[in-house]
C-alpha cells in the first residue's frame, strides 16, 4: 500500500470478508443442513444455524446409506475414491518421473516421438474421447474395479512436463559427480534425482490428489456396481430421488464429506499447493 | 531439452517411458482414432450394418440446430463463466493486494473451493436455489420473486450453472491474480503516487495493463475449464434441461452417445471437441512464449 | 613411473567441432599439473576425458597401468573436484561424503573412519558433518568438495577451477590450503583454471592450452623466462608483457624499435640482420638507468599501488602503449622522461606471423 488511507483499507477489508462469506454461504448451509433430522428439512424456511443430528447423521450416512443409494454405505463410497484419488496420483507421479527421466537423461532412438506422444494427451482430455475409452475399458475387463477407474487416467502430460522442467534445472555436474561416485542410472536415479524433486513431487500430490478424487464422469460409466461406487459421484444420484423428496440431510452430510477430504489437503498443504497450480501451469 | 551429459545408450529408457506410452496408446491415441474413424461411419438405429459415409456426419451437424445450438450456448455458457468468475477473483485480489494484515488468511479463506468437485458444487448450488425448500429460492420469494424454478425456466437454470461453475473457479482465478499483481515491482506503484495518482487510477493505468498477460491467460483456462471440466455440474445440476437450455457440447457428446447411442454423430462432436482443444492449447502455448519474453 | 600418461589425445565433437588437437603429458606419481588456458581453450575438455565424463575420439588415456579410454568414471580411481562443487542438496555434508564408499560397498565403519579423517584434515567438525551444504559458507562447501575426493583415496585427483566461485580473499587462503594438502597428500593431481596467479602458485608443471593446441609445458619459471610463444608470453605474468612491433639490427646484435631506439642483444646468433620481429620486455624488466645509451620513455599515466608503481608511457614517435613496473612509490608524474634499460637476458624475440619464440 503506498498511501495510508484508513478508510479505504478498511473498506477493502469489507470487501474481503464479504467475499469470504459469499464463498463459504453455500458449505455453512451444507453443514447446518448436515446437521438436522428429515423432518425439519421438509420445513419452509429451512433452518440457518446448526441443529443437534450431525453425529446421527454422520453415522447413519457412514454406515448405511443414503436415499436410493441404499444398498452401499457411504463409508465404503469414501474407501473407493480415496484409493482411486491415491492411485491416481500416485500412478501420475511415478510414471512421469520415469518418462520424463528417460526423456531427460537419456539420448535414444524415438526420444522425441515419445515425448510428442506423451503431449498429445493433453489434448486428448476424457470428456472428448468418452464411448471409445469406455469401450477399450469394456474389452479389457476393466469395469467395475479400481484398476479401471484409475489406470487410463494416470497418463500425463503436465506432469511429465513438470518432471522434465525440474530436471533440466539439476545442474549437470551433479550426474557428473554421481557418475565419479559410481552411481548407475537407476540408483542416481533413486538416490539423486527423486530426493531432489521432492518437494515437486509433493505439490503434484496434492493436485493431483484432487484431480482423483474428483473425477465425475469417469466413475459414472466405469462402474455399474454399487460397491463401487465413489462418493462424487454417488451424490448426484442421490438427488434423483424418484418417489419420495430428496432426503437432503443426508444428501448434505455426504456432500460435505465428499469435500472434506480435498478441502483439508488444499487448505493443510496450502504452500504445495500453490506451487503445484503454478508449476503445472508452465 | 536434453542434457549435456547423459548414459550411455541401453534398453533402460526404453522401459522408463513404457508404461506411460503404454497407456497414452492404449488410453488416449487407440480411442482418439477410433474416435475418429467412427465419425465417418454412420450405424443404423438397430446397430446392424454400419456404412462409411465420409463427412456425412459432420455436415448433418452442422445444419442442426440443435446441434449450432449448443455450439452457441456452450460459448455463451464459458464466456459467462470466465467473466463472472475473473471479474469477481479480480475485485477480491486487489482488495487482498491492499490490505497489509490479512493477506494470507484471505488467501486460505478463499483458495477451497478449488478443491469442491464440480458435481458436488453443482449439488451445494442446487440445494441452495431448490425452488420449495432452497434458501435463496426463499429469499426471492420475500422479494417477490416467486415464479423462481430452474426446473421449468431455461434462463434461471442457465444463470445457475453459471453461478456455481463460477463460484469454483474464484479460488483459482484469485490465486493467480493476487501473485500477478504481486509480482508488479512496488516502485512502479509509488512512482505513480507520486505522480500525483490516486489508488483507482492506478489500478486502470498500471496494474491493469500489466496483469494483461495474467488475465489472457485465464480467460484461457477458464475457457476450457468451461468447456470440459464443467460436466459434473451440469449433470448433476440440470441434466442439460430443462427442454436443452443448458445442453453443452460436453453434454451433448455423452447424451448422444451414452443415452441416444447415435454413435457415428457422438463421434463427429468428439472430434470437433478435439479441434477446439486443440485450438485452445495452441493458443495457451503462444501465451506461454510470450510470457517468457514478457 | 609415469602415473597418468595421455598419449596423442584428440576429442572431436558430434558437430564436428575440434576442441582438442592432440596433447601429450606424462604425469609422474605426486605431480601437480596445471592445464592454464583462455575459456574455450579446451582445458576443461580434457580434464573431463581424463575423468570419464567425455569420449576420448583419438589416442589413449593411461592411469597407473591401465588404459581407462573406455572404463567409467567411477572405475578409474580419480576423485574430481568441480567449479560448482555438485554437492547433492539433499544430503549432510557426512553423506555427501559417504556416498560414493556406500556404492562400492565399503562397511559403515571403515567409512565413518574415512570421513572423519578427511574432516579433521579439512577442520570440519562434527557438527558440521551432520548440516546439509546449503547450511554452509561457500570456503566451507569447497572443504566438502575437496572432502569427497579425499575419502576415496584415489589415484588421481581432478580439479576444475575449484576456486572461481569463491570471493578474492577466500579464494588467495584455499589456493594455498590447496598447495599444502596435495603436499601432503602427495596425490598426482590436475588441475583446470584460467587464473595465471593460481596456475603459477599451485604447478609443478604448467600445460598452456589455447584453441584446442598445447602452446608450452613447462615449470613456472621456464614459462616465465622462456615463454614458448607469444601467447604464453602475454598469458602469463601480470601486468602482462609489453610487445611492440621491431627489426633485428644490421649487425644482428641488436634490436631496433620504431623510435629509433636499439636494445642491445644477448651473444646467440642466428638472427638474420633485418628481420621483423614481435619484441617483448616485460614490465619489471625496463629498469631505471642512468647509462647514456638509454631509450628514455614519455611518461603518460601514473598508477599508484603502493607496494608498487605501474607507469604508462610510450617511446619517442611510438605510438604503443608500454607499462613499467616499478618497486615502492615513484615521483615520476605525467610527461617525464624515464630513461631505462633492459638487461638483454630479458628481451624476447618472437616471430611476428607463427609467434613462436625466436
């Protein structure tokens, strides 16, 4: 700030906090909605401040179920994405280290067509491709199990990038020096390379933590067994509540634990975080 | 691109890029083409023969209205998006750019709803404009607004989709805006200051002309941000209705497909949704090496 | 026993550029060789073939009996110290150290063994062993760096301009810490900088490298006397030598300079009376005189270092720049005559078009 104007600063503050308050609204009336028995959510206006069920409810919904979603639990749905959220990411970070190692370090025939190949993916995103994923999905026997729902999703392009860009800044005498120690590609690799992009690694974690435990779409075709059903994607149907209203206490308990999770790792690890949005983005 | 040194020549990279390539091919080039391939085949209804037909499909879409429809929804719907979204990050990166004490905890205040899946805002959105029981729904009602029903009104559920695909991108449009207007050396400020502007001023003649390449940049994304990643919220929201008014290509792609099983049509879209792609990261990229002289 | 012996080494690179012409040097156990040179001379290139770290294209690398052209660096008993040090970031300084006795397997006791004696030779302390390299000075990284070499107790220890990221103090102290641990040590080293003062103080021997060429090899007092060529002349010593454009007398006794001045010859002959030659005396060798066949300089600038002065000045019509060195102070000023001498043991003739030595 150049000039001290009180006012304005304190209008600006204003500004903030109502800002602040706009984008939290709708999680306040999640929870406080979270929190009530049926009947009360039946009741014009609905309620604005915190009633006495989210315990109750909070069992209920791990436990039972919710609506016509009944015959699975909603803890088993947060089972689910949390592995396929784990193994995406974590399949994104280990096989893009690797190609980006190889693209990096290594001089050989086809390096560029590789690395061309691994580009096109970025062009390539699900929403555009869906009916013929689904129907290599489909041949493979991959329906209805995690490695479906979590393998064609883990090529990538921005990490690939990312590796490839924290590489290239490694300065050179550091394999050189590796190289005099003795130390083969796969262990400098190991014990070089992979520590020194640590932090790197942790920021993509983290987005990519939540680019899994938010697919949508996906898990909508790849599963048509309940069991395996994920939390995100189990709320919308839900809300299609064919004959009785929509039981949106518990619709709204699910939806808050269904944001839970990625909300606590973006607001925890909120300095990866940011870095990993910037990086990705290069 | 590549190292000044490196090992010598094995098998090694070979089998380091191999799972990736393994899944691009597999995942995302197989598909693609087939994709692509589809597109010129046209399968009647009953799925019995199917005939190649060249750019039929193509040209039967581009004289549907349905179809140019959606073209101009979709982009009604991004455009709509980015702006209420950037102009809303914009005002509170400012705001948190100016105050001294805070900054930070704004930040955390207001970076989460980046990770609310899109089904799910579109879930919190909907709950809060439901027209019997949704508390903004009752609001209007004191307002005497009481005809509100996205269910049945084309435009209300357009403007609701729009609000909550906005809502979600705030965090990320803010993030980047505050480090843009960070990174604008202090000294140009206080110059202006001194040259007699006042902080409005400034903000038109010097922080917004310099945080231009930041706000292409993001119309950029929150272009295809719009685009493609916003079909969690319009299925779970609207469902593309009432009577297609929030139908995006996205949407249209899978209803086609998945619910019409118009195959060799689903597969057309597929591919002019590809060339939009494409289209857009072409220009991110241009973007990118501009940034770089910037 | 020659303990590194490069024999008609070249190194051509894939863009069928020629870094290096062909080297020979046989290097004796415990020898300290300096490879001196301009950037871009090749110095590095070939410390780095010595090394394993670039593809040798012609003749042979010889460490102790083994030829090492195609061996891998970490098999061909070197340590290598570098300019940026490559310490790995991630480690401790202990660590960091330890790595490369971990990879060959060596027990944890033999190595706790090695890095604590390498760290009292260095006078790193245990606490600092345990810090991580960017918690330390640059001096100190530079301990690290020369720590690593140490432990390993190779055969030969390559050094490349270890010294050029350290300020000018700290860099004078290490260049001396250097000189008394190879001393010590009594490990053949090489050693890469294009600093002449730290080539001087540090070699036994001085290879002169300049465009991929061997210009002189030598100790540093035959560089300094007798300077193989131009090159090396103007290279090495500092300020650096004055040159200036003469003909060999018609007796070819002396030299005859521009001005009309004639220096007076040493006894060799040989000199054909005549002849163009590129003269040079070097700064400290145009001594005050009183003598009445003196060439007298125009004074033009006078620099003050203290220890010494530096005059600038010029003879007669000559238009070249010449630098005096002079001990003390002097109260020579701008415009006044410095009649001087050289003594003829220190003029050096080159020819003007090869700039060898004449």
């Amino acid at each position: 700030m150049v000039e001290n104007r009180p006012l304005l600063t304190l209008f600006s503050h204003l500004v903030l906090i109502l800002g602040v308050l706009v984008v939290a609204f709708p999680i306040w009336i999640t929870f406080v909605a979270s929190s009530h028995d049926a009947v009360r959510m039946t009741q014009v206006p609905l309620p604005l401040l915190p009633g006495s069920h989210f315990f109750d409810n909070l069992w209920q919904a791990l436990t039972e179920g919710v609506g016509n979603v009944k015959e699975v639990s909603v803890g088993t749905m947060l089972l689910n994405s949390l592995a396929m959220a784990l193994m995406i990411s974590i399949g994104k970070i280990a096989i893009s280290l690797l190609s980006a190692y190889a693209i990096v370090y290594f001089r050989f025939p086809f390096r560029m067509g590789f690395f061309w190949m691994i580009f096109i993916t970025l062009m390539l995103p699900v929403e555009v491709r869906i009916l013929p994923t689904f129907k290599v999905v489909a041949d493979l026997g991959m329906l209805n199990n995690y490695w479906g729902l979590s393998i064609p999703l883990i090529a990538s392009a921005t990490a690939t990038f990312m590796f490839r860009q924290v590489f290239l800044t490694i300065p050179d005498e550091l394999l050189e020096a590796a190289r005099i120690d003795g130390a083969g590609p796969l262990r400098f690799f190991a014990d070089i390379l992979v520590p020194m992009s640590r932090t790197n690694i942790a920021a993509l974690f983290v987005i990519m933590f939540i680019y899994g435990w938010n697919q949508y779409l996906w898990p909508l075709l790849i599963t048509q067994d309940k069991d395996m059903y994920t939390i995100v994607m189990s709320i919308k149907q839900m809300t299609e509540a064919s004959e009785e209203s929509p039981e949106w206490h518990m619709i709204m308990m699910t939806t808050l634990l269904a944001m839970i999770p990625p909300v606590v790792v973006v607001v925890t690890m909120q300095k990866l975080f940011v870095k990993g949005l910037t990086e990705t983005e290069k | 691109m590549l190292k000044r040194v490196h090992f010598p020549p094995s098998v090694l990279p070979y089998l380091l890029v191999a799972p990736q390539v393994a899944i691009t091919i597999v995942f995302f080039i197989w598909p693609a083409s087939q994709a692509l391939y589809q597109s010129l085949l046209l399968e009647d209804a009953f799925g019995l023969s199917t005939k190649f037909v060249w750019f039929e499909n193509f040209t039967a879409l581009f004289s549907d209205d349905q179809y140019l429809d959606a073209f101009k929804r979709t982009f009604v719907f991004s455009l709509s998006v980015a702006v209420v979204s950037m102009s809303a990050a914009l005002l509170l990166a400012v705001m948190a750019d100016r105050v001294i004490k805070g900054t930070t905890a704004y930040r955390t205040l207001l970076i989460w709803p980046y990770a609310v899946a899109p089904a799910v805002a579109g879930a919190l959105w909907m709950f809060l404009f439901d027209p019997t029981l949704g508390i903004v729904a009752y609001v209007f009602d004191m307002l005497g607004y009481t005809s509100w029903n996205f269910r049945l009104n084309g435009n209300e559920a357009m403007v609701l989709v729009v609000l909550a695909a906005a809502w979600k991108q705030i965090s990320y449009n803010f993030l980047f805006f505050l480090a843009g207007m960070q990174a604008i050396p202090k000294s140009l400020i206080e110059a202006a200051a001194i040259d007699g502007a006042g902080p409005g001023r400034r903000f038109w003649t010097i922080v917004f002309p310099l945080l231009s390449p930041t706000t292409f940049f993001l119309l950029v994304i929150n272009m295809v941000y719009a685009f493609f990643e916003t079909f969690g919220i319009i299925h779970a929201v609207t469902k593309g209705g009432p009577a297609k008014a929030t139908e995006i290509l996205v949407f249209k792609v899978y209803n086609d497909g998945f619910v019409g099983l118009d195959l060799g049509s689903s597969a057309a879209q597929s591919v002019i949704l590809m060339a939009i792609v494409i289209g857009l990261t072409v220009i991110q990229f241009r973007y990118i090496e501009r940034k770089v002289e910037y | 026993m020659a303990q590194v012996e490069i024999k008609g080494v070249e190194k051509v690179y894939p863009n069928g550029f020629k870094a290096i012409h062909g080297v020979d040097i046989d290097i004796a156990e415990g020898e300290f060789v300096v490879l001196v040179g301009p950037s871009g001379c090749g110095k590095s290139t070939l410390l780095r073939m010595v090394a394993g770290l670039e593809r040798v294209t012609a003749g042979t690398i010889r460490i102790g009996e083994r030829v090492v052209n195609d061996l891998e660096p970490a098999q061909r008993d070197i340590a290598m110290v570098f300019q940026n040090y490559a310490l790995y970031p991630h480690m401790s300084v202990f660590n960091n150290m330890a790595y490369g006795l971990k990879i060959r397997g060596m027990s944890k006791a033999e190595i706790a063994d090695r890095v604590q004696k390498a760290a009292e030779i260095l006078e790193l302390s245990s606490e600092q062993l345990t810090r991580r390299p960017n918690q330390l000075s640059g001096g100190q990284r530079q301990r690290v760096a020369m720590g690593r070499a140490i432990v390993r107790e190779p055969s030969v220890f390559l050094f490349d301009e270890p010294l050029s990221n350290l300020d000018a103090k700290l860099r004078v102290q290490m260049r001396v810490e250097i000189k008394k641990l190879q001393e010590r040590l009594g490990i053949t080293s090489i050693y890469v900088t294009h600093d002449q003062v730290e080539a001087m103080t540090l070699g036994h021997r001085l290879m002169v490298l300049n465009e991929g060429n061997v210009e002189q090899l030598g100790t540093p007092i035959e560089l300094y006397e007798k300077p193989a060529s131009q090159f090396v002349a103007g290279f090495i010593g500092s300020p650096s030598m004055n040159f200036m454009d003469a003909r060999i007398g018609a007796g070819g006794d002396t030299v005859e300079l521009p001005g009309g001045v004639s220096l007076p010859l040493d006894g060799a002959g040989g000199r054909e009376p005549g002849r163009a030659v590129v003269l040079g005396i070097r700064p400290e060798h145009l001594e005050a005189t009183t003598g009445s066949d003196v060439a007298s300089l125009r004074v033009d600038l006078v620099e003050l270092l203290g220890a010494d002065t530096l005059i600038h000045g010029h003879f007669g019509d000559d238009k070249a720049d010449m630098t005096v060195r002079l001990q003390g102070t002097s109260t020579l000023r701008p415009g006044d005559l410095y009649p001087c001498a050289v003594d003829p043991a220190h003029l050096h003739l080159f020819d003007p078009d090869s700039g060898r030595r004449i």
